[in-house]
C-alpha cells in the first residue's frame, strides 16, 4: 500500500507540475518493490535496480529509483527524483496519523493533525522529519503546503490504501 500511496503522490506532483502522469507514477510505484525480497540498505534499491534493467526499465526510471536512498549514493537531481525523494517517508507519516485517528481514515484528516503529530518526535520516530523539511525545500515548497499535497493526493486513493471512510467501506 506505502507504494500506492507514493505513486498517488508522484501522480499528483506530475500534474501540478505539467508533467506525464505515466512518467512520474510509474517510480513511485515501483521504487521499494524488492524491499520484501532485499530488505537491508545493502540490498534495497541497488538489487531491486538490476532486476528492473533486466526487464528493460529505462535508466532515467531507475535513476529516480536510486535516487530515494541516500546510502545508494545515487543523488536526487531531477525534479522527478526529488519529488520522490520528497514523498517517499512522508506517505508513511501520514498514514501512521490515520491509523492512530478513530475513524482510521485519511478522508476527515487534516494537516493540523499531521502537524501535531509531527511536533511529537516520539510518533512515528523512524520518520526523519529534517529529510523530509529539506526535500520540501528542494521541491521549492513549504513543508505544509507539500503535507497538504501528499495528504490530497492520498485521500484520492484512500480506499485502495485501506484508509478510506470505513462507514462507507462495509
């Protein structure tokens, strides 16, 4: 589901940014893929990348892949790459939010309850908000404003991310 959400959002920054929606989604969905085979820094992306170029991937794809670990060395240069880059942990701390809401939905979450919950360090503490603050700025954003991006662009797939309107979802 984290590689739905983080396809939706690289959809979302595709459009805002005139780009192609194919060309942008397709290394957000792709991007942890092996993570369940190669789930180490050794492994993941690096092996995850070798497999994609045996299946003809193109290398501008796999670059952006890389790009969104920073122990590959691989750095994001491309607006496409920090945009992943940018989304990457951000989909985890937002869905962490929702689970931890009573309706377990992203559809009635608002930025102020992410914000909050990002002042708590001890919340989701794998998150490296500074990360996340400085690929916000590389995208030339506010943090905010790209939370409330992200989190829009999650709400249009929330029910393919089990985070939808659970009075609706029977």
């Amino acid at each position: 589901r984290h590689m739905l959400a983080v396809e939706a959002s690289m959809r979302y920054y595709a459009s805002l940014f005139g780009e192609d929606l194919d060309e942008w989604g397709i290394p957000g969905l792709l991007h942890d893929f092996d993570w369940e085979i190669h789930p180490s820094e050794e492994g993941h992306p690096v092996k995850g990348a070798s497999i994609l170029r045996d299946l003809n991937v193109s290398d501008d794809v796999i670059q952006t892949i890389l790009s969104h670990a920073p122990h590959t060395g691989v750095r994001p240069i491309t607006l496409r790459d920090k945009t992943l880059y940018a989304c990457d942990e951000l989909t985890g701390l937002i869905s962490a939010v929702a689970l931890v809401r009573p309706s377990r939905s992203l559809i009635d979450l608002k930025v102020k309850s992410v914000r909050k919950k990002w002042k708590d360090k001890r919340f989701a503490s794998g998150v490296d908000r500074v990360e996340i603050e400085n690929a916000s700025m590389d995208l030339g954003l506010e943090l905010w404003e790209h939370v409330s991006n992200v989190l829009e662009a999650m709400k249009s797939i929330a029910n393919d991310l089990g985070l939808g309107d659970a009075k609706k979802e029977v």
